[in-house]
C-alpha cells in the first residue's frame, strides 16, 4: 500500500501542477485575446487615417502634375529662347569675322592705293621737271 499511496501523492501534486500551469496558460490566452482586440481596434483606426492620408495625397499630387504641366510651357518657351540666342550669337560672331576679314582687304586695298598714287605723283613730278628742262632749254 505504501506503493499505491505514493503513486497517488505523486498524481496528486502531478495535477496540481498541471492545473496551476493551465490556469496561468488561460490567464495568458485571455491577455493575448484582449490585446489582439486592442490592435484590432488600433489597426482599424490606423487604416481609417492612412486611408484619408494617401486620399489627400493623391489630391495634392494631381494639383502637381496639373500646376508642372501648366509651368511646362514655360521652360520650353525659355529653352528655344536660348537655342535662339545662341544661334544670335554665333550669326554675329560669323558678321564679326567677316567684316573684319574685308576691313583686312581693305585695308591692304587703300595702303596699295595709296602707295599707287604716291608712285604717280612722283612719276608726273618727273614728268613735269622734265618737260620744265626741256622748255627751258
């Protein structure tokens, strides 16, 4: 019998324990239970706003693209303005090059000129000179 009583003790504190750690495995259950109510809540409320969030988003990003596009114009209008001034430029630079080039020529032209009727002066001062001995001869 004390073999049968011992085995009894034994399943006896075997129970308690294994009631104990159910009833503190249901306490935990039921904690788990709440809090899973609480973020359920929390995560419907949450969704409510990031919903409202990503409606005024979507708002604020059509007036963008609505706003880019009527400022798009604009940067196309100053980027030929450019492409135009540049092209301005280079026409002058080209005016630039060739009037100097022919102020070149025309120089050497007027020099050569006036060298020309230099040599004729002298040439008709001779001629004059000596048609002067000759006369006075």
């Amino acid at each position: 019998m004390t073999g049968g009583v011992i085995a009894a003790i034994a399943f006896l504190i075997l129970a308690i324990f294994i009631s104990i750690f159910l009833m503190v495995l249901l306490q935990t259950f039921h904690e788990v239970n709440q809090s899973v109510a609480v973020i359920r809540s929390s995560v419907d409320v949450l969704s409510k706003q990031v919903e409202d969030i990503l409606g005024n988003a979507n708002e604020l990003l059509d007036d963008v693209n609505h706003k880019v596009a009527t400022v798009d114009p604009v940067f196309q209008a100053a980027a030929d303005l450019g492409e135009s001034v540049s092209d301005l430029n280079n026409a002058t630079r080209d005016l630039t090059t060739r009037v100097t080039s022919t102020g070149k020529s025309a120089g050497k032209v007027g020099v050569a000129t006036k060298a020309a009727k230099s040599v004729y002066k002298m040439y008709r001062n001779h001629q004059t000179k000596k048609q002067s001995r000759t006369t006075n001869k």
